[in-house]
C-alpha cells in the first residue's frame, strides 16, 4: 500500500494498491491538483479524503441542546448543519508529524502520521475547548488504521469521521455498479427529505438497503432504487450489528468491499456504532468532470449516529470534561482469486454498459 496524506484538513490524498496482476493503482477519488490551499478548498467542496468534524453528517436546524442550553450552529445543508459547519476541521491546517518506534501505537514494520488540531470553545458554535489528534498508520500488512483522540474542558458533542471515496477498480476505470458490498448491519436509520434520521431504527431485510449477504450484493443492483437526498444512490447511516454501548471500544466487522475484476477488497472495521453509506449522488453530472462524478465511488464514513444531539435514544456523542473521545477504524486490503464464470458473466454485462457511457484510464 501506498499512501499520501495532507496537513490541510488531516486530508488522505491518495491510496495505492496493486490488482491481481500486481499493477500498482490509485484507489480513491481525493487527489485534487490545485496550486494553493485556497484553490484546493474551492475545488474540494465534497470533503474528499478529509477528517471531517466537530460533528460529522447531520444536526437538524443547526441547533442542538446540551446541559440546558442551546448552542446555534451555522447551516449549510439546507436548513441543517453539516460535517461541523461553514468552517469544519476538513479547512483547517493541522500540526503534522511523523510517528516513531516511541509511540505506542506502531508495530514492527508500521510507518504513520498524527494530526493535532485545537478547536476553541464556540468554534462554529461548538462549546469548550477542545484538542483533536487522528493517527493514520500503516501496517506492514497491508492495513491502515485511522485513530482519533479528542479531549475537551467543556462539555460538547463530537463526531468524527474520514470522508475518503473509494473506487477499486483502479485509476477509475469503472464507476461502483459493479463493486460488491457486504454491511455487517441488520438495521439502518430511515430519513425524512432532508436526510435527518426520523428516530426509528428499521430492518434491512427485504428491501434495498439489505447489503448482509456474506457474497455481497452488486451495488449496481441498487444505486437507482433509493433516494439519497434528491438524487438516486445511498447517503443513509446503517447500524453497525455487533456494536454495543457496554463495550464502545471493542472493534466490529462493518463492511466489505470488493471489485472482482480487479480483484482488490477491502474490509472495514471498526469501534463506532454507525456508518453512513454515500455513493457519490451529488458528484458531477458533466463527463469533463471526470472522474470525479455521480456514483464513481463509494464512502463508508464510520461514525456516531447523524443529528444524535438531538435524539436521546441515540448512542450519546457527548463528550465531558475528563473523559477521552477515542474512535478507531481499519481498513484491511487484500486480493481475492479467479472468478467463477457466474461472477464474470455478470461483471462483463455491467462493464459492457459502462464503456458506452464513461471514459476509462488508460494508464
């Protein structure tokens, strides 16, 4: 594996991987070439690659109330706050370092960077002062751990998450029709028309959000049957099955991803109790966008559960003074073997009707 990361938003820029040729290639859609920081954040206006918070996804009206009283927050999702607001961690310059052997966290063999950040008591409306770190390492075999610390000396909510878009077919060659996902989560949180969470916690099973089969489920099979925010495609949180609020820091299976064509997959892990599916509904619709547009790829942002300020019955995102906000999340990569002639059949249906529709990489 190869990864490059940024200072600017804690930003993962690009991941590398080889397929089962052994061809090293670009795996997410977060490299933005721009000149200058500016230019790069007006151009990275859909968070790729970025830790985004203090709150990640949603909190309703752009208000929330804690310890009696009510915090305003900026809205910039309809009438929502989204991703921490106008000026959410995703824009701002972290303190960057590379780790050593001295740091507990490194195994044998594993290299990484920490992020620091301090955020002040009402920044963007959040109260207390608050000092955020996230560790991005990587492991001799082939994993890489997200680890986020946060600490605070008011009580506050907090939500923190990665916004990287993944895309394994390599360099782009294909959009996720026809990538294979599997979500260990037998339940999701249903949204109103403006993607905040009703409360309910509904059943996957027999609808098109059921991705539980340990083969997978062809994404393709999906992507138009479900509103994702006014555009076709998933922007919804599933409920991570194994998770439980008596053991918040055990990790659990909570997805696996596989392109069988190029054979990479790649399984996530992780300690936090949701993970919003997103499948690119609002890239761009214009070919010379490319690629960074519609259903091009794929993000699994593990997080606490969207507008949980606001809802009780949600696993609490308040953090206190003296406690630690501790996240964890891996993603394993690895190869998988020949395909079945079923599987290929299949896949050369949908790569057939992607070339009549989109460029592909060449290199």
């Amino acid at each position: 594996v190869s990864l490059t990361v940024s200072s600017l938003g804690a930003t993962l820029i690009s991941l590398q991987y080889p397929n089962r040729n052994g061809v090293k290639e670009e795996i997410t859609l977060n490299h933005v070439e721009e000149a200058t920081p500016n230019e790069y954040l007006q151009k990275n206006r859909s968070y790729l690659g970025s830790t985004v918070g203090r709150f990640a996804n949603r909190i309703a009206n752009g208000t929330f109330v804690l310890d009696g009283k009510e915090y305003t927050l900026p809205v910039n999702n309809g009438p929502n706050c989204l991703h921490g607001g106008n000026s959410g961690f995703d824009k701002r310059l972290w303190k960057g370092k590379l780790m050593s052997s001295e740091d507990n966290v490194l195994g044998p063999g594993d290299v990484g960077v920490e992020f620091t950040l301090k955020s002040h008591d009402m920044d963007e409306g959040f109260p207390g002062n608050v000092v955020v770190s996230v560790k991005y390492i990587l492991t001799h075999d082939d994993r890489l751990k997200f680890l986020y610390e946060a600490s605070t000396d008011k009580e506050t909510v907090i939500n923190l998450t990665n916004h990287t878009y993944w895309n394994l077919s390599g360099n782009f060659k294909r959009k996720i029709d026809g990538h294979c996902l599997t979500l260990y989560c037998s339940d999701y949180l249903p949204v109103d028309s403006l993607q905040i969470p009703t409360g309910k916690i509904e059943p996957v099973a027999n609808s098109s959000f059921d991705f539980t089969s340990n083969d997978g489920t062809l994404l393709g099979k999906c992507l138009l049957d479900v509103d994702g925010g006014g555009e076709p495609g998933f922007d919804h949180c599933f409920v991570v099955s194994n998770w439980s609020p008596d053991d918040p820091d055990k990790l659990s299976e909570v997805a696996v991803v596989t392109d069988t064509l190029s054979g990479r997959r790649m399984c996530v892990s992780s300690n936090q109790p949701g993970v919003q599916i997103y499948t690119g509904n609002f890239l761009s619709k214009d070919l010379s966008d490319f690629p960074f547009c519609k259903h091009m790829a794929i993000c699994l942002e593990t997080q606490g559960f969207p507008n949980s300020p606001n809802n009780n019955s949600f696993p609490s995102s308040t953090l206190k003074p003296g406690d630690t906000y501790v996240h964890q999340t891996i993603h394993s990569f690895s190869l998988i073997g020949i395909l079945r002639l079923s599987e290929l059949v299949v896949k050369l249906a949908f790569v057939c009707k992607l070339v009549m529709q989109w460029p592909i990489d060449s290199k």
